[in-house]
C-alpha cells in the first residue's frame, strides 16, 4: 500500500474521530451544561488518535506528508511538497533505511 493510501486512510479515520469528540462535547453540553473537562477530553482523544500522523513521512526526504511547507493540513499529499516525489506510488519492501 502505498504511504498516500495510508495517509488518506489516517486522515478518515481522524475524521470519525473529530465527529466523536464533537458529538461528545455536545452531548456532555445538552446533559451537564458546559464542560470544559468534555473539551479537554475531547482534544486529548484527537491529539492521541492524530499521533500516527508523524509516521506519514517521504521515504525520499522524510518531510512529513500532511505539511504544505510550514503548514499542517488535514489532508495528505499525493507528492512530496519538498521534492515532489510520488507518494501515491506503492512502497517497495525494505526500502525505508
Ligand atoms: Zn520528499
């Protein structure tokens, strides 16, 4: 598979988990009034679940594939933003060093 495929894999399953924290806060908010503790709980789940995130990195360069330069996106590249490699190509076996 390649690191694109698992990227974008990453990037719905971090998706479901913004729709679960959302729900969460809302829910906590309609039974017990506002909570701040829901909210933090909510952006530790996102910041636990988002952790994978830093392994999507360009076997070529190593720049991370959900960063447009400086900028963290929700979505992954296709190519690399630093030296335009084809993260859409499946990855050979034992080619990461
Ligand atoms: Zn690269």
């Amino acid at each position: 598979m390649s690191l694109y495929a698992q990227a974008t894999r990453h990037a719905r399953r971090m998706l479901g988990v913004l729709v679960l924290a959302a729900g969460l806060v809302l829910v906590t908010d309609r039974f017990y009034g506002h909570s701040s503790l829901a909210f933090a709980a909510a952006i530790v789940m996102l910041l636990v679940a988002n952790a994978p995130m830093l392994r999507f990195n360009c076997p070529r360069c190593g720049k991370n594939a959900f960063f447009r330069g400086p900028f963290v996106v929700p979505w992954p590249n296709r190519t690399c933003s630093r030296c335009g490699h084809d993260l859409g190509s499946p990855t050979p076996k034992n080619a990461d060093g």
